[in-house]
C-alpha cells in the first residue's frame, strides 16, 4: 500500500518534479505502459492504493465505468431512491437498456409523469377543438 495520495485517493509519487500516480508507474515498469498514453491503469482488486502489477491491467474509459458499476462504486449504482425518495425495490424498478448499458428508473415517477403528459396533452386537445 502507498501512504502519499492524491486528491483523487490514489497513491503518489514524485519523479523528474512530477508528480506521477503510482499505479501508472507500476504499470510503466511492468506493463510497458508510456505515460503519456491516454490507456487508463485498472485494478483487478478495486483498491486504489494498490500498485502491484498481477492487479493492473490497460483499459478505457468503458471499462473504468464498467468495472465501478459492476463492483458497485460507481456513484449511480449506490443509489438506493430516486430524487424524490422512492426506494429503488424490485416492484419499484423499471430496468431498461440504454445505449448498451443497464439503466432503470423508479415507477412510481414515470406512472405520475405519464398521467401529467396525459392531461397536458388532453388540455391542447380540448382547446383546440374549440
């Protein structure tokens, strides 16, 4: 583990007056990673401290989000309510594909927005028919 971390909490160092994450470091020692590459560094294990180079491995920024949701750090997938309180449960939760990814949203929301899209839509009507 690293004891100096970055703002992002990730464990630093510095060399050449730069300041140089230390899993990009590891990952250019033992990865061949060139440091001005835009490949991220990803950590099989989830710990950001970690710099040990069987638990890094290149990647893009899909895979970055990919892993958070799938070991549950990414800020969306903690929520546990929607903005207006509703619990996410099983009978509240719509889940649906979104540009390949999994999204859901609450259906006590969606029924409330449909029955106001339903009555504005009906005003316009009414009004003009007369």
């Amino acid at each position: 583990m690293w004891r100096q971390k970055s703002k992002r909490d990730y464990g630093k160092l510095t060399y050449n007056y730069k300041t140089i994450d230390v899993h990009r470091a590891a990952a250019s020692v033992w990865l061949e990673l060139d440091l001005t590459s835009p490949k991220l560094v990803l950590h099989k294990c989830s710990n950001k401290n970690c710099f040990n180079p069987e638990h890094l491995y290149l990647g893009s920024q899909s895979d970055n989000i990919r892993d958070s949701v799938k070991d549950k750090t990414h800020y969306k997938a903690r929520k546990s309510a929607c903005v207006n309180g509703h619990a996410y449960t099983i009978d509240n939760t719509y889940w649906y594909k979104h540009n390949g990814w999994k999204a859901r949203y609450c259906k006590v929301c969606m029924r409330r927005k449909s029955k106001e899209n339903y009555k504005r839509r009906k005003q316009f009507d009414d009004s003009r028919s007369n």
